[in-house]
C-alpha cells in the first residue's frame, strides 16, 4: 500500500493578505497551516519525507508540497498514479465551525475545506484519477500516530499539543494494541500553545516561528519575578485540564486574527511588548522565564494525572509545544514515564508523516509499523552528481578526497584549529533540527567560538545556545544522561545538564544555566559523523562537536550542492565538506582545482 502525506494549507496566508490588507507582517502569520511537507509512507514503513520550504527556500511555507511531493515519487521510483491514498493532516468540518461571519465562510471555502486539496492535486497531476483517494485526518490525530506508530512501544499514553488543530490545542490519547483511543482534549480556546505565541510576538519575536528564541532566553531569566502574573492567565483544573483564561482578551474577530486584545492585556501586566529588533531587558528574560515555568506546570499537571488514570508508563508525544525541548527535559525528570519518545518532525511537517501513517493504520489494521532511528527521508546525492553540480565554481577551491580516513582526519584538525565547517552528507534529515547530515559543525570547547559562529555566521541573537553532538558511548560522561537512556536524546527534542566538571571545557555547548540540547550518535545511526567525532577525540581527547543546522539567518537548511556552496560562501564558513569533496572560498588569485 503507497500512503501519500501532505500538511499546509496552501492559500492560507494570501486569503488573510487579501481580505485583511491593512495587518502588520507579523500579524499575516497568525494563520493555521503553515510549514507544508510530504510523506511517502509504502507498507507503513517513511519511503520519503521532506518539507517544502527546503525547495522553496520560503521558510515556513504552507504552499501545496509539490516540490517535495515530486522529489519523493523520484526518489522511490513510484508514479503519481500508482498512490493510493493521499492523507491531508487537517480534516476541517464545516458543521464543527461558526461560519456566520463571510470572512470565516469564505477560509474555510478557500482554505480550510477539504475539497481544496483535490484542487491542487488535480492541478499538479492532472493525468490522475484522484477521486476517492484523498482521505482528510484530524490533525491532532495526525500528529498522535506521528508520535505512536514510530515509537516501537505497544501501549503508551500519546499526548499532543499545539496551537490548534480543527477545534482543539490538546489532546490526551491511549495508543494500545495498534490504535488511538482519544481520552481528553483542550479546546482551541485553551490553548496553551497560542499563549507561547502570543508571548513571542509579546517579547519581539515571529509567531509560529521564533518560539525557540523564547525557550533560549527563559534560561537567563527569573522565573518568580511574574510567576504569580503569569500563573492568572492560566488555572490548573481537577482531572488533569486547565484553562487559559488570557486568551479570551481577544473579544472580536479581528482581534483573534491579530492578538491584538491579548497583547494589550500583556502590556497592561507585564509592561510595554518589545519592539522587534530592540535591545532585550532583564524584564523580558524574566517574562520568558516565568511563561516557560508555566507551560512546563501544564504539561506535567496534564501527564501525572492521565499516567495515574491509565497506568500507562510510555509516553509518545507531538504537536508544535513538544519541540520545546526545556519542557521535555522537565517531563523526563519527572520520572513519570518508563520512556519517552517524540518524533523528529513533531511541529506542522510531521503531520504529513503522521496523516500517511494513520491512513496506512486504518486501511491496514495489520500493519506492523518499524521503531524509527534516524529519520534521515530527505535527498541525497551521490559524489557524482555533487561534481557536476559544483565542479565549475570559479569562486570557491574545490578538492575531491575519496579516500574517507583522509577526509575525516582532515575535518578533524581543521575543527580543532578553529575552523567552522558546513557538513553536507547523506540524505537530508526530516524535521527542524539539524541531526548530522546538513550540519555546521565546530570545536565546541571555548564559549568564544559560540559568539562567532552567533555574530558572524548566523547573523542571530547572542543569548541563543547551540548543541553538543556526542558519541553514544561518552554521552553518560559528559553529560547527565544514565546509562541506558542515550537512545531518548538521537534527535535532540531534551536538554540536560552539562556534568559540572565538564562544563569548563564545553563552553561553546552549555546554556546559560547549566544545561545542553543534547544529540546523541551511534556508530549504526550515522557511521560518519560518529567516525569524525571519534577522530575529533583522538586529536583532542573529547568525542563531542557543535552542531547547528547548514543555513544562515532566514534560510532553510540546505538542500543542494550549489545552496550548499553558496551558504559557505554567503556566511563566511571556513570549509564545506560535502560528500567526497572540501570545498574552500578562494582566496585573490588562487585557481580552482
């Protein structure tokens, strides 16, 4: 069976620019739908996944996935025709939604209705027979078998949260047997996820962007200053709920579209919002920190009762909230769960693979679902093709270095004399962390070379820390993970501490307070990277790198060897190792070869 998952809703943000013009650019991105993907799930196991910004190069786009549609039909030698079923994460009901205002009547006609998606299907690929095939999934349920069926447990407790999906921003399932029972759900009203939101652009940054930035710089903040201003905006409720009585601040529907009541209820609290790309104040790190210590008390005042109620000890959880990867380090110390797993892709893209993954379990109730490693569904090129496509640069020095012990002691030394390498191999990884394959990788021990690479490579805020990667056989040494338990940090969704007599000596790797977005590698899950740490920790006794993902300032990761040439020359990286192939900016005078 040959499962197609699409996410996105394609005119999303053009209808609100066209019916609300006079908005700010970051009003225009209040919008659901955003971040399209495509899946090619065949006898539920991913043949391909990737989404479309990285074809695009418009980050976060919600256009139709068709480049990334196409490039997984390539990729897995399948036509267009021989799919079987195509699965959109949304499954909007106009029954379940007021459409007596006209301009909610015409989103969900130009939007939201799933009928849309035929629209652009037949558009596409107008030599195939769509009828019957397109099966809407509720995009909560999409999300929970993105977590579930990849997860390798039989039982566990699944648990999605986001800003919304059709009418709910929460929603507490039991995964047994094969299927998704849904125990409880928040409503979209309620939205813990939105909060997060609204508190972004509060604090200066994008919505459904730039939430990571908010994590990064709660860690510097105090989180009792405006905790007890923070926790009135939301009330912890009997039977593991909670509402969040902030968000009815927004009255209308123009407000709902903007968050404009919500926002001035914030100033009217918290002070006046930080205008975007002004200084940021002591004030705003606090604010972050104690919104951050909030959603945290949610989510394990949500989880420790439904654990107790289902007896369930695993955990499988998604949706956009479980990228905080803060929150996730305080629910796996909780010590609630046996174990945890949640899916590289858990925002907006990965419903593509869940939709394909839940169509796949209802079509085929049988399907045995393979535990996920590394989800690495993205293109690749061969050496071959990578020589075609940068061999001719006259504006870069371009070696080819077959020999792989030769390339890897090269990467080495540079690296330990303080060279900033782009990392380009194998097939892209699924999701928005960068997990080793499209990578920029440094020497992670002097804090120093994490404000270079800030200020001067990735042109972002200085308060934003990077990631240690590190070999599955040191990662218990360096970092306070036990024994055992490496497998829950592969695709770097937990921080953790940085052991203290370690912290010294990982500077460039360590946040603020102490902790550390940790992946952790296995020589089976991506055998060169862990070579080159190996051979980083033979020049210099630590087997761990920094890794940030290939792309400059508003720029997808990588995608291509001409992106990937011009990104090194673009951000002045010092080396692109890329396949077979270095690749250096030439220097006045010097000739290519």
């Amino acid at each position: 069976m040959k499962v197609l998952g699409i996410s996105g809703l394609h005119n999303s943000v053009d209808f609100k620019r066209r019916e609300l013009p006079d908005l700010s650019e970051r009003e225009y991105r209040i919008v659901q739908g955003l971040d399209s993907a495509a899946a090619l799930v065949v006898d539920g196991v991913v043949r391909a996944a990737a989404a479309e910004e990285r074809y695009t190069a418009q980050k976060a786009t919600g256009s139709f996935p068709v480049h990334a549609i196409r490039d997984a039909l390539r990729r897995a030698a399948i036509t267009a025709d021989e799919i079987d079923v195509v699965a959109h994460g949304f499954a909007h009901r106009a029954a379940e939604l007021d459409l007596s205002d006209p301009y909610l009547a015409s989103r969900y006609a130009e939007v939201y209705d799933p009928d849309v998606q035929l629209t652009w299907l037949r558009q596409e690929f107008p030599d195939v027979d769509w009828a019957g095939k397109l099966v809407p999934v509720p995009h909560h349920l999409a999300h929970a078998a993105s977590a579930y069926y990849p997860s390798g447990y039989d039982d566990a407790l699944v648990l999605v949260a986001d800003g919304m999906g059709e009418t709910e921003s929460l929603t507490v399932a039991a995964g047994t047997g094969g299927k998704l029972e849904v125990l409880h759900r928040i409503p979209a009203l309620h939205s813990i996820g939105t909060l997060y939101g609204v508190f972004t652009m509060y604090l200066g940054f994008d919505i459904l962007m730039d939430e990571y930035k908010v994590m990064g710089l709660a860690a510097f903040g105090d989180r009792r200053a405006h905790f007890a201003q923070m926790s009135q905006l939301v009330k912890l409720l009997d039977g593991g709920t909670f509402t969040v009585a902030g968000l009815a601040a927004d009255r209308n529907l123009r407000e709902r579209e903007t968050h404009r009541g919500v926002l001035a209820m914030l100033a009217e609290r918290f002070g006046p919002p930080r205008t975007p790309g002004t200084p940021i104040e002591q004030r705003h790190r606090d604010v972050a920190a104690a919104l951050q210590a909030v959603v945290e008390l949610c989510l394990v005042h949500v989880l420790r009762h439904f654990r107790r109620e289902t007896g369930l000890r695993d955990l499988c959880y998604a949706g956009g909230v479980a990228l905080n990867c803060s929150a996730n380090g305080v629910i796996a110390r909780s010590r609630l769960f046996d174990r945890i797993f949640i899916p590289p892709g858990a925002g907006d893209d990965g419903s593509a693979v869940g939709a394909a993954l839940y169509a796949q379990a209802q079509q085929d109730p049988a399907t045995r679902f393979p535990a996920m490693s590394m989800p690495y569904w993205g293109t690749s090129f061969t050496d071959e093709e990578i020589g075609a496509a940068i061999g001719g640069r006259t504006d870069a020095v371009v070696r080819h270095v077959p020999e792989r012990a030769r390339l890897l002691a090269e990467t080495a030394e540079a690296l330990e004399a303080g060279e900033v390498v782009s990392w380009f191999q194998g097939a892209m990884e699924f999701g928005p962390r960068a997990l080793g394959n499209r990578s920029i990788l440094a020497d992670p021990r002097d804090e120093r070379m994490r404000d270079h690479i800030n200020a001067l490579i990735k042109r972002r805020e200085d308060f934003r820390p990077f990631a240690p990667v590190v070999t599955v056989e040191a990662a218990s040494t360096y970092f306070e993970i036990e024994p055992g338990d490496e497998e829950r940090f592969r695709h770097m969704l937990f921080t953790t501490r940085t052991r203290s007599e370690h912290r010294a000596s990982l500077g460039a790797v360590t946040h603020f307070d102490g902790t550390a977005r940790v992946q952790v590698v296995t020589r089976e899950g991506n055998p060169l990277l862990w070579e080159l740490l190996t051979a980083f920790a033979d020049r210099t006794g630590i087997p761990v790198l920094l890794n940030t993902s290939f792309n400059l300032r508003g720029q997808p990761i990588v995608r291509t060897p001409e992106i990937a040439v011009d990104t090194l020359l673009r951000g002045g990286l010092d080396r692109l190792v890329i396949g077979g192939y270095v690749v250096t900016p030439a220097k006045a005078g010097e000739e290519r070869r």
